[in-house]
C-alpha cells in the first residue's frame, strides 16, 4: 500500500530526529545534548519531538536500534576474501574500516553509553534494556568470529562468545582510551584484534 504525503512526511521527520540525535549525543555526550539541541537540528519544534518520542530516554533506545541498522551486514565482509591471499590482519583491517563507514565517523559511541548509563543508574529498566542490546552486540561479533573460523583465519577450538565478549572489551577499553587521552593509534587496535583472534 502507498503511503500518504502525511505518513512520507511523518516518517521523514523520526529520520531527521534520529540523524540528528545521533549527532547531538557524539558531539555533546548523553546527559549535555538537551531536546533544544535536537530539535534545533532538526528545524522541528519540541512538539514534533513528542509525537514520535515520550522521552530522551526512548529516543536513545530509538538511537541505537539506527545504528544497528546502519551497520547491517559489516560482519560479511571476510566472506569476500579468502586466507589464501589475505591475511587475518588484513580482513580485520577491511572489517573495521568498513564498520566504520557505515557508523559514518561517530567512533566514540562508548562514552555516550557510559554517559547515559550514569544518567539512568537510578532507573534499571533502561539498564536490562542496555543489558539486552549488549547481548545483541555480542550476538554480532559472535558471528563475525564464526565466519573467521568458517573461512579458515580462525581456529574453531577458540570459544566464540568468549571470543565476542574479549574483542568489545578491548575495541571499547581503546576507545575509552583514545576519547580521553587522545592519540588514537587504529594499528594498534587491529592489531590487538588479531593477537585476540589468533
């Protein structure tokens, strides 16, 4: 069925509330981006704001299901490239940078978890909902170790979700890093990726 100019224009205004959010918290963090900001942003009024979202709150879930639809399929990249011509270090290389393009240069989510974990430590609701998307995240990079292991960089004796929970740990510990002191060093992140994975 066709959409109405109405739907088109509805739907048209949650994108930009969304691109836009996504903006505001990667610049100015969780807790410092206002609704102002965003709507600003957006050339839309607070009233827009709330026929699509109750809260900040939601609007960030809403944020980080975006993103992940943004970075669909970025764990199929080692299926175009084979060990025979490419090493593991080189397809973790592809990987990341093309995980990174579909992200389109916001490399500091991590902070802006941390940020908005603090702001709602009072409200466990939205820490299960944090909990739940960890473990989609973790689901992800599961698969991306599966197809390693499937194409034959990977050994298969090497535990898979383990293996997921150690490359967040250390892909978010160097971003942390980075974000606070600077001197972001992307061969010391792949590499540390490979040492994991080998």
């Amino acid at each position: 069925m066709e959409k109405n100019k109405f739907q088109l224009k509805r739907e048209a205004t949650y994108q930009q509330m969304l691109n836009a959010a996504l903006l505001c918290f990667s610049e100015k963090g969780y807790t410092s981006t206002t609704l102002g900001d965003i709507v600003a942003r957006t050339g839309h009024t607070k009233g827009a704001f709330y026929g699509h979202f109750k809260s900040k709150e939601e609007l960030f879930f809403h944020v980080l299901d975006y993103q992940n639809e943004q970075t669909h399929g970025w764990t199929d990249v080692p299926k175009s490239y084979s060990p025979a011509d490419t090493t593991l270090e080189e397809v973790i290389r592809l990987t990341v940078v093309n995980l990174a393009e579909k992200l389109q240069g916001i490399d500091n989510w991590i902070v802006v978890l941390i940020d908005f974990y603090l702001q709602t430590k009072h409200h466990p609701e939205h820490h299960e909902r944090l909990k739940a998307k960890y473990g989609l995240w973790i689901s992800e990079i599961s698969t991306l170790v599966r197809v390693l292991q499937e194409r034959g960089w990977v050994s298969q004796d090497k535990d898979v979700q383990l293996t997921a929970m150690q490359v967040i740990a250390l892909n978010e510990g160097y971003t942390i890093f980075s974000a606070l002191f600077g001197g972001v060093n992307d061969r010391a992140l792949i590499q540390g990726l490979v040492r994991l994975l080998s």
